[in-house]
C-alpha cells in the first residue's frame, strides 16, 4: 500500500511538472459598434488606424483579406518581464468591429532579475496593453459614428 501511495506521489508531481512547463495562453477579444457602418467603410478605418498606431518593430502584418473583413497580424513585445507574442486579428462586420489577441505566450527570455523589474506580471502587463489598445481603437471608431458618409454609405 505504501508503494502505492508512493507511486501515485510521484506520478502526480510528474503531471503537475508537465503542466507548469507548458506555456500559458489566453486570449482578449474587444467588440465596437458602430451604427449605419458598412463593412468596408470599417475595415477602410481600421486599417488607417492600424497604421497610425501600431508600431512595425512590434506587429508583422501575416495577412489581409478584404473580402472576408479581417486583417491579422503577429505582434512580439519585450519588457523587462521577458517576450510576449500573440496573434492579433481585427475582424470587420457590417456596423461591428472585433478585436481578438489569441495564442498569447510568455517567455522568460530576456526577463530582467525580480529586483529591476516593474510591479506587475506579464499577463497583466500585456492585458493593461491591450485595453490601451482597444480603448484607443473604440475612440477612432467613435469618431465615424457622425460621419456623414457613414449615412450615404449604407
């Protein structure tokens, strides 16, 4: 009985190593509506957004399909936390606007000793990122809702 228990001991604390060594992923999605907006008057705005506020050294653009309304992109950042890449994607609809971060990993690549490095985990930093982001997205978006070719658009 005891090498029993020993032997499920052990093979627990095998499961559990296995476990923490996988990588951490999860995902953020941000919807924005926008009254009477085509789709295309929305991708046409996303994309002039894209290019005024996403840094090249961070997102690498992997592929825009207008005739689905999405563009993706592969985004690395660094920080004194270590790497953080994920996939970001903006999917357009008539009147909506998603924006989905999915796959995001965490390396402790490059990560600065516990002492130097800011308050905060790589998951919130990333996640305060990304709300930064979207916000200024949504603000972008807002600014069309008056827009007088939004209503001669539809």
């Amino acid at each position: 009985m005891k090498r029993f228990v020993l032997i499920f001991a052990f093979a627990l604390f095998i499961v559990a190593e296995i476990q923490a060594a996988k990588p951490k992923r999860y995902g953020f999605t941000a919807t924005f509506r926008v009254p009477r907006a085509t789709k295309e008057v929305l991708l046409d705005s996303t994309l002039s957004w894209i290019r005024e506020n996403l840094p090249t050294t961070q997102f690498r653009l992997l592929d825009i399909d207008e005739s689905d309304s999405y563009i993706t992109y592969r985004a690395l950042n660094k920080g004194d936390f270590g790497k953080v890449s994920y996939d970001l994607t903006f999917y357009t609809k008539k009147n909506v606007v998603d924006m989905v971060v999915d796959n995001v990993e965490h390396s402790r690549s490059g990560r600065l000793p516990r002492n130097l490095r800011t308050k905060g985990t790589p998951k919130r930093k990333t996640k305060e990122y990304l709300t930064t982001l979207s916000r200024d997205l949504g603000q972008h978006l807002r600014k069309l809702k008056g827009a007088p070719v939004l209503a001669s658009a539809e």
